[in-house]
C-alpha cells in the first residue's frame, strides 16, 4: 500500500512550485512589468491561484491527510510530523473558502495594487476608494467564512494567514506594554539629542547608480548571493522570489541617499532568511518560514540591530564617502551615525526610526481591526488617520499621498499584517541580545563589514527551523524566554538613553 504521507509530499511540492511561479508573476509586475500588461497579469496571476486552489481542495487531499494522521503518523519523525501538521493548516485556510473567491480577490488586488502606484502620486483617495472597498469587501468575506469555520473572530482569522496562532487580544496587550513606556521615553530621547551635537547635512545630488553600487557592497558584506539574487527598483520596496532566486526592490532619493541603502539592508535581512531556509525541505510547507514575525525579524535584526549600530556605521561611513565623493565633517561616523539614530515625529512609516515605528504599527493595527469589523468606513479613514497620527506620534499628515495612502499592503490585500513589523522588531532585539551573548566577537566583526559571525547564530537558531515549530517556540527556544518587550527596551535605553 502506498503511503499517504508520500503522497502529500508530491503533492505539496507540484503546490510549492506552482506558487512559487505565481511569486515571480508578482515581483515582475511590481518591478519591471509595463503598465499595459497589467490586466492580463492580473487574469494569469487569478488563474494560477484558482488553480492551486482547486489542487490544495481536491477531495483527495482530504482523504489523504485523514489517513496519514491516523495510520502513519507514529512513523513519521518529528519534521515529517511538522510538515503534516502545516499541511493540515494550509488545507483548512484553503478549503472554506470558494474558489470563485479565491480568484475574485486575486484579480481585485492585481487591479488595486496598480491603480494605488498613480493614486498615491496623485494624491488621489478618492479615486483609489471604490477599488479599495471592493478588496476590502472581499477580504472581509473571506475572514467571515473562515472565522465561522475555525470559532474565530474575523480579524484574528486573517492574522493567522500571516502569523499563526496569533491572536488580535494577544498583540493588544503587547502594545499596550509598549505604550505604557514608550511615549515618555521617544520625548526624552528626542530632548536628549536635541542638547546633543547637531546633525551635519549631507549634501547631494547622490547618483541612483553610486547608490545602488554601494548597496550592492553592502548586500555581499551581509552575506547576499548575487548567483541566486538581484537587486530591483520599484514603487515600494520588498522582498520576494524563492529561496534560489531572491528578488530585492528598493526606491532610490537622489536628495538622501540614507533611506535607501537601509531599505536595502532590511529586504536583505529578508532575503537571507529565505537562502537559509533548509534545502531539504524546500517546497514542503514546513520548510518555509514561519510566519511574517520571524521574517520581520530576520529584516530589523539586518537593518535596526546590526547596520545602524556604531560598530556597523564605522565601517560604512568611509565607504559612503568614497561612493560620492564626500568630505569633511558631515561624512565622518561621528555625524553619520547620528543621522541613523535620529528619532523623530516623522509622517512615513518605512521611513521611521525604531523608536517611533511602532506608534505607526499600532495606528493601522487599529485601524484595519475597525475596518474589518466594520465600525469605520472607508470614507472616514482618512480623518481616522490623521487623528490617529496626532495621537500617537505627535504629527498630522498634510495630505493622503504621506497619510492612508502611503503603504501598498491594503490595496493588496494584506490585512492582517502589520502588527507582525513590532512583533517582528520584539524579536529581533531579543534575538541580537542573545546572540551577542553567545558570541561576543559579533560587534566587532561588524565594525570590519563582516556579518558572518552573527549569521553563525542566526542559520541554525531561525532559519533552519522554518516552519517546524510555532514562533513562539523557536524564539523561546532560541534565547530561553518567551517574546516579550524587555530586550527591545533594554536595546532602546543602551542605543539612545545610555551616558
């Protein structure tokens, strides 16, 4: 008798790759794809979606994980078990919902992702609004379908898409530990650097291709590949592809060349957790990673924890000086490092430093729990916004374009995923503490450009768990705590706050 177990894996692997060609369909319209491709893209990538979808729902797939957790399951080992575990996961998500949704949400985000790139430049909501409640109206479907199946409430039913497990109760009282310090502390950070030394400007023009050269350097000294990767420009920056071929974006300022090269450095801190996943288990779905915490965390450990400490900012200032011909005391570490430690009321959340972010997070953890509860409409986001900004970070934006408008997630449909960037920074602190603890030669090897030693830490501690266990237990497996506020504090009080 065949094994259904093996008969899963094949399954799940013809999934794996069809998926994954949809994830290359996805980076190349974000990328590189004319504007006038964009209704057939859309029809192909709603296609390929139907498609895996009707395989992933086959009633023989069923039958299947029926009889591998009944019958085979003791000889399994304990990844095998884990992979018939988040096979189980992925087959619940996908078999409540009908696939003439599947399809219609796929094709509504296509068209809404593109109209948001000139709807932004425009400072057009209005114009976005009727496309965005229509993504809004089929998310909303589809986390009421799936929140009558599992006994969960709507929006926890999406976050679970993007961190399993969670809970909207659960990140509640994650932010409220957060808010509980971290507003005195932001007020006095900034009073702080405002005694201190004055920032020096860095004057431009900074070339697009001196920076992307200088990134490019920056990528290898973390450990980028560029035999199974590139570097791309898009309206938005991220990180996609698979773990062979890894696809970066970024967007380059010609006026600011420092929020690009960072930009680069957190996708890369992406990028390298995908390149370690564990080979032997791609395609398998516990050979993936984990959740969108772990992975945000594998990005601000890169960008926030290693590439804006004073160690790693030694090393890059000469180098960015060299890049653009620089200098004088507004190149030397001294004034650069402060221009990456600067914490200010900013309107832009990927551009905020780490002490005021999660403010920004927790403005659209709010919001979009409203939203898809339906006690706010669409019509009054925007106002919503600009109050929430006031509250929580100290500004108000002056229009949509630096306010609703400026993330892609809802227009594509992420809803459910931005707590995962402060969950994600949580960890991150965490993860650096410990690993500086186990090797304290990591500072000093940063100062050199030379990631290899924290990258020592990280491949068997998080990478190389992928989906085997739940993120709480490889974080607590891995620095002996449960994720908590205490290190990202503590990081906080040593960066900022320290005589």
């Amino acid at each position: 008798m065949t094994s259904a177990y093996r008969d899963l894996e094949r399954h799940f692997r013809r999934l794996g790759l069809l998926g994954e060609a949809a994830g290359m369909l996805q980076w190349d319209m974000a990328a590189v794809m004319p504007s006038g491709g964009a209704a057939i893209r859309g029809e192909q990538l709603a296609e390929l979606r139907l498609v895996t979808h009707e395989m992933l729902t086959d009633a023989r797939i069923s039958d299947l994980l029926d009889r591998a957790e009944q019958d085979e399951v003791a000889r399994l080992d304990d990844w095998e078990r884990a992979n018939l575990r988040e096979m189980r996961r992925a087959w619940r998500h996908a078999s409540v919902l009908p696939g003439d949704l599947v399809a219609a949400q796929s094709r509504s985000v296509s068209e809404c992702e593109m109209l948001w790139r000139s709807a932004r430049a425009a400072n057009d909501y209005a114009g976005l609004k009727p496309r965005l409640r229509h993504v809004l109206d089929l998310v909303v479907e589809g986390a009421q379908i799936k929140a009558a199946a599992f006994g969960l409430d709507p929006y926890d039913a999406l976050l679970d898409e993007y961190e399993p497990g969670a809970s909207a109760a659960g990140i509640t009282e994650v932010f409220d530990q957060l808010a509980s310090f971290l507003p005195g502390m932001i007020a006095e950070i900034i009073d702080r650097q405002a005694r201190g030394p004055a920032i020096i400007p860095i004057s431009g023009p900074f070339p697009a291709d001196r920076q992307r050269a200088l990134a490019e350097s920056l990528m290898r000294a973390v450990g980028f590949d560029f035999a199974h990767g590139r570097l791309d420009t898009s309206h938005h920056p991220f990180c996609g592809g698979v773990p062979e071929d890894v696809r970066i974006t970024t967007r380059w300022d010609e006026r600011d060349f420092t929020r690009g090269l960072m930009g680069v450095l957190h996708e890369t801190g992406h990028a390298m957790y995908e390149r370690g996943l564990p080979a032997a288990r791609r395609l398998q779905p516990a050979g993936a990673a984990r959740g969108m915490t772990l992975h945000e965390s594998q990005s601000l450990l890169v960008e926030m924890q290693a590439s804006r400490s004073r160690e790693f900012v030694s090393f890059l200032a000469p180098r960015a000086a060299a890049a653009f011909g620089g200098s004088g005391t507004a190149w030397e570490i001294d004034n650069m490092h402060r221009i990456y430690t600067r914490v200010s009321r900013g309107l832009i959340r990927v551009d905020a430093d780490e002490a005021t972010y999660p403010c920004h997070v927790i403005l659209r953890f709010r919001l979009e729990r409203a939203l898809i509860a339906g006690d706010m409409s669409l019509d009054d986001l925007p106002a919503a916004w600009n109050d929430g900004m006031r509250e929580l970070v100290g500004v108000v934006p002056p229009d949509d374009r630096d306010g609703c408008l400026q993330d892609i997630h809802w227009p594509g449909g992420a809803w459910g995923y931005f707590p995962t960037y402060t969950l994600g920074a949580l960890a991150a602190a965490q993860f650096f503490e410990t690993a500086v603890a186990a090797s304290p030669e990591i500072p000093a090897a940063l100062a050199r450009g030379d990631f290899a030693p924290l990258m020592a830490w990280v491949r068997p501690n998080v990478h190389a768990k992928a989906s085997s266990d739940s993120t709480d237990a490889i974080v607590a497996a891995a620095t002996g705590k449960p994720l908590g506020v205490d290190a990202f504090r503590r990081h906080l009080e040593r960066r900022y706050l320290a005589a």
